[in-house]
C-alpha cells in the first residue's frame, strides 16, 4: 500500500498556477476505435511569473497517447518537454502570449473508469468532474482556470448522427466519406470540469422557454432511439425549474439553448457540464408502469438541481476543490426549496432529514469524518460525499434561518452580482452575507471547518412559584479523524413552549442566550436560559423544523413526547416525537428492558390518532406511521453494535405497537384505494406513499391476511410504484409468495435495466441467510453487465449499505463477499468500488467479534496491495487509528 503522505494535497499550499489559458479551440476526429484530440489552447503568463518557469498541464498518461506537440506552429524538440503519467511539462515556454497545440490519441471503448472520453451503449460521452478533462487533453485541469471553448467535431454520420457540445451551434455541415462535422462555441468562460461532448445516434424531445427578460430557450432532451415518450416528465421538471429560478432568486438562463442527454452507464446521478446536462438515464426516464413515485421525485429534484447549479456552480464556480461545498452544499439547499415549494415543505423537510440522518450522520460520526470543507484529499472524487452535499446544504440552511428570509436572499445578490464569473471561495459566500446583513459570521464558518455532528444537550426545570422556566443547554462535538479538540458553533435552535392544550405559552422577559422570536442562538458551549412571567409549567418544542443538524438529548419523557406528537404545531416535531417514543422502546429492550405492554398500547394509539387526524395530509402521515430504520438504532446505540438484535427488536416491536392496529390499519387501505389513472403530482403520490405505508405495516406486523394482500396488489398493481411497495413488503417479511412474487418480476421486467435494478436492489436486501450465495450467483451470471454503475451498486451496494444483519453476518461472509467484490471491480471502475466500500464505516462501532473480523478482512484488502488511488484512500482512512 502506498504511504500516508503520498499524494496528499492540502489547501494552504494553494497557489495560482503561474499561466493561464484562455481560450480552447478542441478538434475531435472520432472513429469507431480510436478519437484524435487536437487541441490549440492559448497559454499566457500571469503578471510575476519568471523567465523559465515550466508550464505543467495535467494529463492522464494511461488515457493519453501524445502524437505531436508545438509551439506557435513549431514542433518542440524533444528536450523541450516532458510527458510522463501524469502530466506534460513544457520546460521554458516563452514570457508571452502563445498557441500550444498537442495531437493526442484516446480509446474511449476501453475506458471503464467512465471519466474522460468513454462509451455508452455505442454513444460517446463525456465525464469531466472533477479531473476527467486530462483523461481528453493536456490541460490546466483545475476549477479556477477560465477559458472560451470552440469545439468541432468530426464523426462517422451513421453512428453518430447527433454531435453537442456546450454552448451554441455555430456551424455544420458533411466531411465527406460518411462524415460530417459540427462546430459548437460557448461563449461563457468556463473550467475544464464543465466541457461536456456527445456524439451518437440518440432520439429527442424539444421544448421551450420564454425568460423573465423575453428571451426564447430552446430545451431538448436526447436519449435513446424509443425512450422519448419517458423524458416528458424530464422536460417539465426543466421548464419548472427555470421559471422558479426566476422567482425565488431572480437567476434566469443565460444560453439560446438548453440540452441534457440521458446516458446508462454513469458513475453518478448527473453533471451540470455548461449548456448540456449529461444524466444517468435512471434520473431522466419515468412511465407510471416502470417507474415509481420516488423515481418521479428524484428526477425533478436532480432535474432541478444541475440546472440551478448553472448560477450557483457555472457562473460562479469553485476556486479549488477544496470548496466542493461552496457549489454543492449551496446547489442542494436550493434544490429542497424548489421541492418544498413544489410539493409539500413539512414532507420534504423530514425526509431530507431522514436522508441526512441514514447518510450524513454515520459518516460524520464514523472513520470517514471529514469537514464540509477538508483541509486535505488523496483523491477528491473520494470528497462528494453525504457531508459536502447534505450537511453543506444544512449549513447554508441555518444561515437562511438566521438571517431570515430577506437577509438571506441580499446576500445571496450581493453574491450573484460580485461573484457573477468568478471562481471563488467559502470565505468569499460568507462574507457577501456579513456584509449584506452587518453581521459577523466568523464563528459561523466553523461549521465549514469542523467535522461531526454536535450534541445538544438541553435540561429543563419549572418553578412554580416564581414562574420561572429553566432551559440549560450544552453542546459537544466529539473528537473526529484529525481533529481532536472542537468549539462550540453557532446553533439557531427553533423552539416554542406549549401549554395544556399545545396553544404556545407566553413568556414575560429571557435572559441568558440570544432569543429572538421563537429562535434560541446558541454560541457558547453552556448556556442558562430563563423564562419569566410563565404562568404554567410548558412542554419544550425544541430545535423546530430541525433547525440545525444536531443529536439532540433531551429528558422529555413518553407523556411529554406524546403530547408533542398530538400537539406541537411543528409538524416536524410531531413526526420527531413519534420517532423519539419508537427509538425509546427499541433502546431500552436492546438494553434488557423490554416494553410494557402498555407503552406499547400507548404508542399504537398515538400512531392512530395521526392515522384518524384529518389535518395531517397522506404523505405526512406515511412517514409518521414509521419506527425509527435499522441503522438509526444502531447509530443511536453508537457502540457495540449487533445489528442481528436489533432487527429482532425491531421487527418485534413493530408487531407489539401495529398488531393490535391491524383493523384500522386495514380499513384505511381499503379506503384509499383509487380508479384514478396514475399521476405524479403531490396528492396522488401521497395517497400511494401511505396506502403502501399501510400495507407494509400489516405485512411486517403479520396481520392475518396481510401476506395475501401484498400479493393481490403486487398482481394487480396498475402502477409501479404500487407493485414494487407490494414486492418489498413481501420480500422483506419473506411471505410465502416471497420468492414467486420475486421470480415474476424478473420474469416481467428483466429485460428493461432500470427495473432490473429494482429487483436487484429488493434481492439484496433481504435478511437472510442465503442472499450472498444468491448475489454471488447473479454476479456470476453471463451477461452480467460488470461495467455498469447503476447494475453494481443495485446489487452490491444496496447490500453493503442496506442489509445490515447480512453485511455484518457474526461468520463474517458479508464482509468477506463485499472486499471479494471491491478487488474485483477496482481495476474496472474505481469509483464505484471505492464507493461501495465506504459501506465498511459502521465498523468501528459494531460489537467485538464483528468489529475484529471486519479489521482483519480490511486489513487483509490492504495487504493485497495494488488498489486504485480511490480505493486505497478509503480504505486506509477507514482502518487508521
Ligand atoms: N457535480 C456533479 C457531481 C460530480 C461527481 C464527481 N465525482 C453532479 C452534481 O452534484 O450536481
Ligand atoms: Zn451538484
């Protein structure tokens, strides 16, 4: 295994390079088996740079052949430069302005790494985030060199009849013997990370979109000859998308034109490449018969979030990668505001935590810590992660909650109109809020710089007799890799006292931490904060719409949880305290105390209550009617884990709470059956979420005819939302109908990819002792596709990441199978394998002999030797002390 310090790069020996290139003219020949890149780039010095200073390019010397080089139109001698794996140095450049032009040749057939040039059933792509543009050219390959592109392209018309580039069509035209060839320029600065090309035999849906200024864009989704009928759903998110732009930030687009092409084989969701979106086709295609509610969500919201990245990611960009989160973290707290305004904001609110919770929370508190700005990276690709993205996205969410909605949005144009073509910095979004605002964010910026999730600790105490009500809260963060001691940080924590009734109690004075409205700023690490004039002893709602993405500890007991759950007019906070009594009853069994019967009496009612409450709206009521998954039992337990208990806990627990519930839980999914055809809007899609709520629950709680009934609906579904709910359900509880219900659906819909991957994904998460064999089995299958990300991380990573009691098996098979699989794959595709390794990091807090045996199959991944820099970079972080 390579060493500690190799390749580590740290962001305080960032330096400008000393030449800049501004302009890229790109000449590709592509050919069936082989693509010549001729690239022409003007190279300046910057102001200061010495005579004599080498020019250093990036280049991938696995990627790239180099055919010729020169200078001015001069050859270099071969003394004057240098190529080797990774870059190509040009010795002495002149102090000038100059053209340097490289020939270099590529195999995009054979790249399946997936980043550069590459194939996709026959279409040839591009990957360029964020260092796949050496794997094209000799480049500057970093986020803060700027430069006009002009890219023509020449191809064999046959097979590729569509060629894109970014920017605006400026010329095209025949290149005789079948070829033809297409000049596409874009006039907006832009870095490497950004140039996207397409070219291949693809379908298409246009339409269009009027700006706020009057001016026409013309959209276009390009996909797969026979799929166009499924990127309508696309389209819409699209033009819903700009015009909320628009009115929420005032940002329109800036090109004549639009275009996004779906692609199946991806390593991720999508790329926001300037002017031409790339997609993982699972993110564009949706038809009621093959793609469920969650699919139809995520398209909008992916659909929503490359092309918000437009303004906030292309225009203004990153200075270094370092400041992934500066594009990223701010990208995805404006995409969950367009999905709350869209749909429903209490719903979006508390899945994003659920999200944040399952994926952000284990990282943060696991082997993988990292800030959402680190200070260091082996490999950034390793870096777009849980935290650069969701807890970016939360961060930039307490600002909005602190500054409140107009301060924030003065900041935010104080940014678009300073930053507007710049690359730039977390300091800078920053300070275009203390500014706009008058406040000092100083302390603030720690969330960027800190890792792990913070503890609040909150005590209260009532007197009666001086009507007084106490709040002590105390935060701390835990030591993370690197970072041992932690400050406090600045906590906006919502809150409201509730009286008998759940009406909001009044308070005559406060005193002891910043309260303003109903919003507690906490900055120091202990704070005593008093109430006067409180009539009656209230019932906290504390850190309300989750306010800051904290563990929160507090005494509340299963009365005052309750309370909240029927009262608090925080819709967030009913779901919370639902969970809080659920978490509870699994804690303290897993802890020897089993539930009463009458606790779990009580929490059954209270489950009914917001089941029979008119108010609350179907998808809320889907996600109330939930105990806490799996993995939050465990990270609440935080150590000696033994994942095989608490799925028997769970699973016990949900028959003791929804058992005696089975009637009504019935009834109501007999009444939300519906004739209605299926429509993705927000209500239709809230009916489906809880009636298939409702039948989970009667499957897992084992009502008497409950397994029949899944089958039924799995039978009849009209939709696929519906059928694959049926499918699951039945799968996880294994019925009897399990494995039939199982082989149909493969039988149905294995020939279409994107289901295939559902079934992929429900096969490996059953809980059982025979799934490894059995994904051992569809690995070893033929016509297996090795080579596509959505097919591996389906099977593999669903079961690394999602079947806990299999994964962390006490004989360590699962262990053993998922590192098998990782060696396997890395040559293949790095970043899939090292993403799918990252499953490991529950590791350290699983009980003794599980922990020691993932140590030693760890361990001897490492000793193997020869993994990729990817690969490599998890697994020591994941194994050092
Ligand atoms: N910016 C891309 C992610 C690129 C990931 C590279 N490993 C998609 C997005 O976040 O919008
Ligand atoms: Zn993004």
């Amino acid at each position: 295994m390579r060493t500690e310090t190799e390749h580590t790069i740290y962001l305080k020996d960032y330096a400008p390079s000393p030449y800049r290139i501004s302009h890229v003219d790109l000449d590709f020949a592509i050919g069936a088996e082989t693509t010549r890149v001729r690239a022409l780039l003007t190279v300046e010095p910057r102001e200061g740079t010495e005579p004599g200073t080498p020019l250093v390019l990036d280049g991938d010397g696995d990627e790239l052949a180099l055919g010729s080089i020169a200078i001015d139109g001069a050859p270099l001698m071969l003394s004057a430069y240098l190529a080797d794996g990774n870059s190509l140095v040009i010795n002495e450049p002149p102090l000038r302005r100059f053209i340097l032009e490289t020939e270099v040749t590529l195999r995009p057939e054979n790249n399946t790494r997936l980043m550069g040039l590459y194939r996709s059933g026959g279409t040839w792509c591009t990957q360029c985030e964020p260092e796949g543009f050496r794997r094209i050219t000799y480049y500057l390959d970093r986020p803060d060199n700027l430069a006009v592109f002009t890219v023509r392209m020449t191809a064999p018309r046959e097979l590729a009849p569509v060629l894109l580039s970014n920017g605006n069509l400026v010329e095209q035209g025949d290149a005789g013997d079948g070829k033809h060839f297409a000049v596409w320029e874009d006039p907006f600065p832009k870095p490497a990370y950004l140039f996207a090309l397409v070219a291949g035999d693809l379908g298409s849906i246009t339409g269009s979109f009027t700006t706020m200024s009057g001016r026409e864009v013309a959209l276009a989704i390009y996909c797969t000859h026979g799929k166009e009928e499924q990127c309508l759903w696309a389209m819409d998110s699209l033009k819903r998308s700009m015009a909320w732009d628009e009115k929420r930030f005032g940002r329109e687009y800036d090109l004549d034109i639009f275009n996004i092409v779906a692609v199946s084989d991806f390593n991720f969701g999508a790329m926001e490449n300037k002017g031409l979106n790339i997609f993982n086709d699972k993110l564009v295609f949706a038809q009621p018969e093959t793609a469920t509610d969650a699919d139809y969500e995520g398209i909008e919201r992916v659909i929503a979030h490359e092309y918000f990245h437009n303004w906030t990611g292309n225009r203004i960009t990153c200075r270094d990668w370092f400041q992934l989160c500066l594009k990223e973290g701010l990208t995805v707290y404006r995409d969950q505001e367009f999905t709350s305004d869209e749909r429903s904001r209490a719903v979006k609110r508390i899945s994003d935590v659920v999200t944040l919770r399952g994926a952000q929370f284990p990282e943060d508190g696991g082997p993988l810590a990292h800030p959402p700005r680190p200070d260091q990276y082996r490999e950034i690709n390793n870096f777009y992660t849980a935290t650069v993205y969701e807890k970016g996205a939360e961060i930039v969410r307490m600002l909005a909650t602190l500054l409140g909605e107009a301060g924030f949005r003065k900041g935010m144009d104080l940014y678009f109109e300073r930053h507007d073509g710049e690359a730039t910095t977390i300091e800078a979004f920053l300070q275009v809020f203390a500014e706009a605002n008058g406040v000092d964010l100083e302390q603030f910026k720690i969330w960027y710089l800190q890792a792990g999730t913070p503890r609040l600790t909150v005590r209260d105490s009532y007197d009666a007799q001086s009507q007084t009500y106490q709040l002590k809260l105390s935060q701390e963060t835990k030591p993370t890799p690197g970072q041992p001691d932690k400050k406090p940080l600045v906590l906006p924590i919502k809150f409201d006292l509730l009286g008998p009734n759940g009406s909001p109690v009044s308070w005559s004075g406060v005193s002891g931490a910043e309260v303003r409205d109903n919003m507690i700023v906490l900055h120091s690490a202990e704070a005593e904060i008093v109430f006067t004039g409180v009539a009656n002893k209230p019932v906290p709602s504390l850190l309300r719409e989750f306010s800051a993405p904290v563990h929160l500890d507090t005494e509340l007991g299963m009365e005052d949880r309750l309370f909240l759950a029927r009262h608090d007019s925080d819709p967030f906070n009913r779901w919370q305290s639902l969970q809080d009594v659920g978490m509870n009853l699994a804690l303290e069994a897993l802890g020897g105390h089993r539930w009463s019967d009458e606790a779990a009496r009580a929490l059954g009612d209270a489950f009914a209550e917001t089941l029979a409450s008119p108010g609350l709206d179907d998808a809320f009521q889907a996600l109330a009617l939930t105990l806490p998954a799996e993995s939050q039992i465990a990270r609440s337990l935080g150590q000696d884990v033994d994942p095989a208990s608490i799925h028997e806990v769970r699973e016990s627990l949900i028959e003791a709470v929804f058992g005696p519930l089975a009637g009504r839980l019935l009834a109501a999914y007999e009444g939300l059956a519906s004739g209605e055809a299926y429509s993705a809007d927000a209500r239709s899609n809230g009916r489906r979420a809880l009636r298939n709520r409702l039948l989970a629950l009667l499957v897992a709680s084992k009502a008497p005819g409950a397994a029949e009934l899944a089958e039924q609906q799995y039978a009849n579904a009209g939709n696929m939302t519906d059928r694959l709910a049926a499918l699951a359900a039945s799968a996880g509880a294994w019925t009897e109908a399990a494995p039939r219900l199982l082989e149909d659906f493969r039988q149905r819909f294995g020939g279409n990819p994107l289901v295939l991957d559902k079934w992929l994904a429900v096969t490996a998460s059953v809980p059982r002792d025979e799934v490894i064999e059995r994904i051992r089995h569809i690995l070893a299958e033929p016509d297996f596709p090795k080579t596509n990300p959505n097919r591996l991380r389906s099977l593999v990573g669903t079961f690394a990441m999602s079947n806990p009691t299999q994964f962390a098996r006490l004989d360590g098979a699962g262990f053993r199978f998922v590192v098998d699989f990782v060696r396997d794959i890395d040559p293949i595709n790095p970043q899939v394998a090292a993403r799918i390794l990252t499953g490991f990091r529950v590791w350290p807090m699983l009980e003794k002999n599980r922990r020691e045996t993932a140590k030693i199959v760890l361990s001897e991944l490492q000793s193997a030797g020869t993994l990729s820099r990817n690969t490599g970079d998890i697994l020591s972080r994941m194994l050092a002390e």
